[in-house]
C-alpha cells in the first residue's frame, strides 16, 4: 500500500486546476474557475474549480471534492490508482507499505482490463516495428499513407499477425488470463486470436489509457469485413468514446473548435499535417454522449463528412444532436469521391486550411440552400424538406438563435415568417411533450423496478433514511447546524479576536455549545462536531484542507459543500470603483462576529428544545416525584433566562 507520507505529499502537490482542466474547459471568473460539469448534462456553467480551497463543486449535481476525488468519480479510479495517477503527473516517488494479499487481489481486479488492453497495444506496435510481417505489410500501408514514425507512435498503431493464437499465447505467458483477454474479445471462444492478419488502431480514453482496438484488413475481399472493432466491454461503451480526444483535447480547447471526422485515418492524417483540433465518431453517428464529450472543451463544431448522400445523412443526425446541445455547429461538404484523410494530402496543410474557410457553412442555412437546390420542380419533396428544416430549427434551445434562423430561412424559402413561426412553436410544444412524457415513463419504470427489487436491494432505486436521520429529524432547525459546520470548516483555525489570538474561532463555537451537543437533528453534524472536537481535544487544530481530504466522505462532502458557494464578492468594487465597505471587515475578515451569531442563533433554537423535553417531563411526572419536580422546576427558571438573554441579544420577540 502507499504509505501514508506519500499520500499527504501527493495530496498537498496536486492542484485540482490541472487536473479538472484536462478534461474540462475552464474560464476565470473572479478568484475561481467555470466550466459545464463534467458528470451531468447542463447547458448553463454551474461546475466551479477553486484553485485557492483546491476543491471543485457543481451547483447542478451536487458533486465536488479534491483533485483525488475528481480522478475516481471521472474515471472510475479506485482511491490507490487516482493517487499512482498524480503521483506519475508530478513525478513523486511512491513510498509503498508491504501490501496484504487482499489488497493486492482486489488492485489485480480492478486494474488487470486496463493492463491487459496495454500489453495488446504494445504487442501490436511491436509486431509492426520488429518483425518481417508486421514491417512488410502493416509498415507498408502506413508509409503510403504517409504517416511518421513519430505519428505512428502517438497514435499506438500496429499489426496483428496472421498467426490464429500468437497474441494469445503471448499474453498468457506473461501471465494474463484467458478470462481477461476474452472478455476484452482480445481472444475469441474458441481460444484462438480475435485480431487476425489486421492493421490495429488503438482507442483511447480521456486519460490516455487504452481501452479498445480497431483492426482493418489489407485484402480486397469484399466478403471480409474492412474494419473489426472490439466489441462494447466495462472499459468501452462506443457511443460515448471519440477516437483521438486523448491527443486533441488540448488543441480544441485551444482553439475553440472541434473538428469532426469520421474515421480513424482521417483523424490520424489531419493530426499530422497539423490539424490536431480533430476526433472521430468512428464512423457511426454521433451520440448525444460524444457531443456532450466535445462541449466540455468547446463549443464551436465544425464536421468534415463525405460529400455524398451518405455522408451527408450522417452529418444530418449528427448535427441534430449538437444543435440540442445548444452547440454552434458547421458543416463542411467535401468533394464527391473524398475524405478528410485523401483530401489534406491531395491540398496540403496550407490548401487544406483555406478549403476549410471557404467551405465552411452554418448547417441549416446550408441545409436550406441544398433543400432548393435538390426540389426545385417538386413541390411535395420541398414540403417534406421544410418540415424537416424546421424539426431541426426547433432543436436548437436559444430562442434568440431560433429567431435568426426562422428570419434567414423563410427569406431564402420565400415563405411567410409568421407560418414559419407558428410551425417553430408547434415543432417545439411536440419536443417538450415528447420529453415530458419519455421523463415519465422513466421515472414509473424506475418505482416499478423498485417495487419489484428485493428489500436488499431496494437501496439501489429508493433513496433511504441513514441511521436516525429521518424526514421529522431533518427540522427546521438543520440549517443552524450547517451554518456551525460552515464556521468551523472555513474559519475554525483562525484566532477569534486580535485581543484574544490564542483562542481559536473553533475553539471559541465549541466551548459555547458544548452544553447543546447532544440536541443535534442531523446526524452527519454530529458526526462532524464530534471530529471536530476529538481535533481539538488532542491538541490539533483541523482547518479546510484536513477536512476535504478527510478519508470519511461524509465529513468530506460536509466541508466541500461549507466551503463552496454559487456566489463570491467582487473584487471589481475595490479594484475598479474603490468601492469599499465601511461599516465592517470585509466577509472573508469578518467570521468573529459570523461565529458569534451563528453561535446564539444555533444556542437558541437548542435551549428552547431542551425547554420543551423539560416540561413534557414535568408533565409526566407523579405527585409522588417531588424531588424530581423540583430539579426540573429550578431547571426550567435557568432554561428561560439563558433563552430571554439570547433572545434580547438577537432582538426575538418573545411571546412566552
């Protein structure tokens, strides 16, 4: 296992910008980073980054925590791979505790797919470069197509021999097991090579790992299928993988743009001649999922298909998907008989570059002009044609976006805009039923697999109560105590006045509530103040960064959601209108005073519950408890007078 001295070196170095930012486009915004969050589908930035607190937070989702956390929530990483994964990006050596069997067991399960899928990536690329067949024939094909070895290299192309188990013995030596490879379909059912006598491309992921392999076949055969794919494993679902987003995603968000193409080649050919803002849909349409992929890093989408009928088609599905995604798409129609990959070497970078410009078109103006031109003397295909212009207008969710292309489009279709409107807002009345109505048959499918699950499972569909924290403990009260926790997480470790610096604002909450600890509602607070006060008690003082890399996800959760907030304050009053507040220290100054109204506030909702368990009591007791009557009676004098003091100082009007 990874010592504990490495993983507070690992924790303390990684910063969660560079991290988030390779696989989301950030933007400033005051003291933090916006981008569209990653692990839900939004159209408005709600996913903030905070370089200073090294945390991240969606406002949309809920989701946040550290650069660790980020790793294994993306990814799927298990705790000691997202740390390995820091640890080789900023080259820390791993100090390593002896490791127990189970551990080891349970690290070979998690990683062996991963593992394997790399020694299948560097067994082809050694077959191409280092043996006679790979050299003659895969080797080949590449240099016509003109790539480098450098290219060849980056993109982890091979060859698989004709040989029907050579990968598979291979593997097996080294000690992979069957059930690995054919899960991966590396070997087929009958033990034998699923990769034969094949060029190999290497799929990877957005960390760069690989995850699936396509293999295309040099003979001329048309009974021989020209690509094979692995088939859809835990590592690769197609429909939400780009081919070549791994080597690209930093030149989109560079350039804010996206190429889309549709093979392997094509991405592989621009990428050399310096177009590296490129990725593929491998050629099957696009999914909702990949433009979702593409709109972490840009907005701006500009596909590349073939100009021919079925080209085109694809380009139509595709650009449906994008424009729902409110994304700002061009289509770029390429002569008949070409492809990206053909038509950069016949042009040249240079050529290339200016064919992109001039050719580049706004998808449904373009759709438009292709619609006159095709229906010219067919007035019931020129009918259809509109309907679908239309269908496709009312995809797009800007209504400023939509008001333009109604405008343009009835012009060029010399038809009256308001038919044209009145036809928009029934198309997207239609949309909004349609996706009403799918929400809901989800949501009965979903409380009638429910119904049907075992009590064991049920968990898995019904969100249930944890331990006592039911809908009644869950008060009104609650927000009191997360405003506690939120003192303590942002403020604890600092000195709760200039007079008295010894004292700790942490220190100061919990000595003023130490007589209310146990009225806490929510559990998790409790659980919180406890830790909080086993710190103190063994003389540490716990601050933002022992909390959101605490190993309890829930303390940790808890801090995050303390220390994160949709909104910030301004520097622009100061910086740029020497606007300043003058009755009191600025908010990130001012949690003395914060403190000591969040603490009367919280001890007087706390005192007034312990008002009420004393006279339920009272209520309940005998003629004969005199004792305890009076205790409880000298008790409830006390109660009152702390409470009317509290409440005179927070200026409550008291009704009884």
């Amino acid at each position: 296992m990874i010592s504990d001295k490495t993983v507070q070196l690992i924790l303390d170095t990684a910063r969660v910008q560079d991290v988030v930012e390779e696989y989301v486009n950030l933007r400033k915004r005051g003291a933090n980073l916006l981008g569209l969050c990653p692990f839900h589908n939004e159209k408005t930035p709600s996913f903030t980054v905070s370089p200073a607190k090294n945390i991240y937070k969606c406002f949309g989702c809920g989701k946040g925590g550290n650069p660790v956390q980020f790793l294994m929530e993306h990814d799927s990483f298990s705790f000691p791979e997202a740390l390995r994964f820091l640890a080789q990006k900023y080259n820390i050596e791993i100090e390593e505790t002896q490791q127990s069997d189970e551990y080891l067991q349970e690290k070979q399960r998690k990683e062996s797919l991963y593992l394997v899928n790399q020694f299948a990536e560097d067994y082809f690329k050694n077959e191409l470069i280092h043996t006679d067949e790979g050299k003659s024939v895969g080797m080949s094909y590449f240099k016509d197509r003109g790539y480098l070895l450098d290219t060849i290299e980056k993109f982890g192309l091979g060859y698989c021999s004709s040989n029907p188990d050579k990968l598979t013995k291979a593997a097996t030596a080294k000690g992979y097991t069957l059930e690995s490879l054919k899960e991966l379909r590396l070997t087929n059912n009958y033990d034998k090579d699923f990769f034969r006598d094949r060029v190999m491309f290497t799929i990877h992921n957005l960390s760069g790992k690989p995850i699936a392999f396509a293999g295309r076949t040099l003979k001329t055969d048309k009974k021989i299928a020209k690509y094979v794919n692995s088939p859809e494993s835990e590592l690769y679902v197609k429909s939400r993988v780009l081919y070549g987003v791994y080597h690209s995603k930093k030149a989109i968000r560079k350039l804010d743009e996206c190429l889309l193409v549709e093979g392997y080649t094509d991405v592989i050919s621009l990428h050399q001649s310096g177009f590296e803002n490129v990725v593929a849909s491998s050629g099957t349409s696009l999914t909702e999922d990949q433009v979702r992929l593409i709109k972490r890093f840009t907005q701006n989408l500009k596909i590349l298909y073939d100009g021919d009928a079925a080209g085109m088609k694809a380009a139509d599905r595709g650009l449906n998907i994008a424009l729902e995604q409110d994304m700002n798409v061009k289509v770029v129609s390429l002569p008949i008989g070409e492809d990206p990959d053909s038509q950069v070497r016949k042009l040249g970078s240079a050529g290339f570059s200016e064919f992109l410009d001039k050719e580049a078109s706004d998808f449904i103006l373009f759709k438009t002009k292709l619609l006159l031109d095709s229906t010219a003397n067919d007035p019931i295909a020129k009918s259809n044609g509109i309907s679908n212009i239309i269908s496709t207008i009312a995809l797009i969710p800007d209504a400023m976006k939509r008001a333009v292309y109604i405008k343009e489009c009835a012009q060029l279709l010399q038809i009256d805009e308001g038919v044209f409107i009145d036809s928009t807002n029934a198309a997207l009345k239609k949309n909004v039923q349609g996706k009403w109505t799918e929400r809901k048959n989800q949501e009965r499918r979903a409380a009638n697999q429910a119904a049907r699950a075992p009590e064991a499972e049920q968990n898995e569909f019904v969100q249930k109560p944890q331990g006592n924290q039911t809908k009644a403990s869950r008060g009104k009260d609650e927000f009191k105590e997360k405003d506690i926790v939120r003192i303590l997480v942002n403020a604890g470790h600092m000195p709760f006045s200039k007079e008295e610096p010894d004292i700790s604002i942490g220190e100061f909450v919990l000595a003023n509530i130490s007589d209310v600890l146990d009225k806490f509602d929510n559990p998790k607070y409790e659980k919180f103040i406890k830790t909080y006060k086993g710190e103190l008690d063994a003389g540490k003082q716990p601050g933002l960064h022992f909390f959101i890399n605490h190993k309890d996800g829930e303390i940790r959760d808890l801090a995050i959601d303390a220390s994160s907030s949709p909104f910030e304050y301004s520097h622009n009053w100061k910086d740029k209108h020497d606007i300043t507040l003058r009755t009191q220290p600025n908010p990130e100054e001012n949690f003395m005073e914060d403190a000591l109204q969040s603490v009367k506030y919280f001890k007087y909702s706390k005192i007034n519950k312990k008002i009420e368990d004393n006279k339920k009591e009272i209520a309940s007791l005998k003629s004969e408890d005199i004792n305890r009557l009076q205790h409880c009676l000298k008790l409830h004098q006390k109660l009152m007078a702390i409470r009317n003091e509290l409440g005179k100082q927070l200026k409550i009007v008291l009704l009884d």
